[in-house]
C-alpha cells in the first residue's frame, strides 16, 4: 500500500486509512470529492447508513447528512483497514 494520507476509525474503532493511491483513484473517477478527504473520514467514523458490499470483508458506508450522499467501501481484510473507494451519488441507498 503506498502512503498513508489519513486515518479514522470505524464505529466499532478499528484502525481506517486513506492511502495516497486510493486517493487518486478516488479523486481520478469522481473530482467532485478533491479536497473532501475529512468528508470521506467522517462517513466511514460516523455513517447513516452501512451495509456488507458484494465482495466478501468490504463494507459500503454511507453519509446522508450533508449532499450530496457520500459513498465510501473499506476493506476490512487487512490490518489496518483500508478505503478503496468513495464517490458522491444522489440516489438513494435503499432503493
């Protein structure tokens, strides 16, 4: 994993990072997130919503209390635990 650009906790406290390369990956597909990386912390330490994702040991965290909706999946099959991905989306996560 390349470098370590920040770190939070999940509800439960276990150890989140942000690395630099997921980063740019985040920032690369969705550019509306550059420059939101305590947005994207605060939805994984803090979400409205969770649920499993499709890929087993990955869970999708959602913020809703501020639009638009935030996105984030963290890999939780390593330690520490790592984001692999956020976006900002308006469609709901329940339908």
């Amino acid at each position: 994993m390349s470098r370590k650009v920040a770190e939070t906790s999940s509800p439960e406290g276990i150890t989140v990072v942000l690395s630099e390369s997921r980063l740019a990956h985040i920032v690369a597909g969705h550019e509306n997130l550059a420059g939101h990386v305590d947005e994207i912390l605060a939805t994984v330490q803090e979400p409205s919503l969770r649920f499993d994702d499709v890929r087993p040991g990955r869970e999708r965290f959602y913020g809703l209390e501020t639009g638009p909706q935030r996105f984030v999946v963290v890999e939780f099959t390593s330690t520490p635990a790592f984001i692999v991905t956020a976006f900002a989306d308006d469609a709901d996560p329940l339908t």
